[in-house]
C-alpha cells in the first residue's frame, strides 16, 4: 500500500502526463516530506514550478500561455509535445 506522499507523487506524475502542471506542482507540493532527498522527484518539482513561472510571464507580456515542449529521449528518439 502506498503512503500519501508516494501517492502525491503518483497523482503529480499523471499531472504532469495530461500537461495539468498547477495540479502537478500542487501534488509535488504534498509529496516533498517524503521525497526531499530524491534527485529525481526535485528535477521534476523544480522544472514543473520553473514552467508554471515562465507560463505566467508570457502570459503577463503577450496574453499568451502557450509554451510547447519537446523532450529528447535516450537513442535519439524524439517527442513533441504540445
């Protein structure tokens, strides 16, 4: 059985999967107790709060939110996210 915290950070994961990233920081937010040391579960927390913080500049200068992303995979294989 997971513990409330491995579940925030489950329920941040799918968050983030679905591009929901106030509802992702808001599950990493209940999760940090339990994972603080992990490397992984920082980067993820830090560059889903540094989203949210370019997301409402652009949209503070130019009306617009709209950021597109793509992540690089191991091997070369490429994602697009939009």
């Amino acid at each position: 059985m997971l513990s409330d915290a491995e579940k925030a950070y489950c329920l941040a994961l799918e968050a983030l999967k679905r591009k929901d990233y106030p509802a992702a920081s808001n599950h990493f937010d209940k999760a940090v107790p339990h994972f603080k040391n992990n490397r992984e579960f920082n980067l993820l927390r830090q560059t889903t709060e540094l989203l949210l913080a370019v997301k409402e500049e652009r949209k503070k200068l130019d009306g617009e939110d709209m950021i597109e992303l793509e992540e690089v995979l191991p091997y070369g294989e490429e994602k697009d996210f939009r």
